[in-house]
C-alpha cells in the first residue's frame, strides 16, 4: 500500500477507502456492544444484591485514585510536551473523573459522607472534566482529518 508522504497522489483514495472501512467496522463492533449491554445491565439491576460486604476497599479506591493521577500526570506532561497524544490522555482523564464523582456519590447514598462526596463531585470532579472535553473537542475540531466528505466530492460514507 502506498503512503501519502512517498506517493501524494495515488494512494489517497486507497488510504481513504481503509479509514472509511475501519470506521464503519468499528462502529458496527459499537452498536453491537451498546445494545448488548441493554440486556446485560437490566439482568444486573434485578439480580445484584443492593448490599455487598467489600474485603479490598481500601486497594480498590487508592489504586483508581492512583490511576486518575497518572491519568492527569500524563495529560499534563503530554501537555506541555505540545504532544497530539494529549487528546487522549485527556480524555481517559476527564473519564476517569467521571467515574470517580459517580462512584464517590452513589456509594456515599445513606450516609452522612454523601454530603462531601456530591460537593467534590459537582464543585471540582464535574466541573474539571466538564473543561477537558471542552479543550479536547476544541483541539479535535482543529485537527479534521480525513474530511467529512471525501476528496471526489460525494457524501457517502458506506
């Protein structure tokens, strides 16, 4: 397969038609996963005990809040690097924060601890990744490639 840096003009449509393909495909593996997961979660909510006693409480929570510090030491020195793999690393880490105001809050439920955890969740968890998609959307908008429609002019994207 050629490239477009040692062959500008023949390979384009080549290595578009193989984007367009790895999207569809990968899309596809989505929309299976999305809706095999409706029925997985509804057999969850029935079947999950609403009270489970937790042997490694202390080894789960820290060991995600050392991810999530990992998560944003990478974005922030991918960050400063001016590396494109930024977009990513703040993504995971906007993610992550996600996960962790969810948890913090629904675990919290019926004790007196749900009162910090849902302030922390909706004045720095919520509110950081809030701004991390935001600057992760703005940087993906800059970067738009392949275009939305192909070099041929036609919108089709099957």
């Amino acid at each position: 397969m050629s490239d477009i840096r040692t062959d500008p003009g023949g390979g384009v449509a080549e290595l578009l038609e193989r984007i367009r393909r790895q999207r569809r495909y990968t899309l596809q593996l989505l929309t299976v996963s999305a809706v095999g997961l409706v029925p997985w979660t509804v057999l969850l909510w029935f079947t999950l005990p609403s009270g489970y006693t937790v042997r490694q409480w202390r080894t789960a929570w820290v060991g995600f809040d050392a991810l999530l510090v990992l998560a944003m030491a990478s974005t922030t020195v991918l960050g400063w690097r001016r590396h494109r793999g930024v977009v990513v690393a703040a993504a995971g880490t906007a993610a992550l924060l996600i996960c962790d105001a969810w948890f913090d809050v629904s675990l919290a439920l019926g004790t007196r601890g749900v009162w910090l955890s849902t302030a922390l969740a909706v004045g720095v968890e919520l509110p950081l990744a809030a701004f991390l998609i935001r600057r992760v959307c703005g940087m993906l908008s800059l970067a738009q490639w392949p275009p939305s429609t192909p070099l041929g002019g036609a919108a089709d994207d099957r």
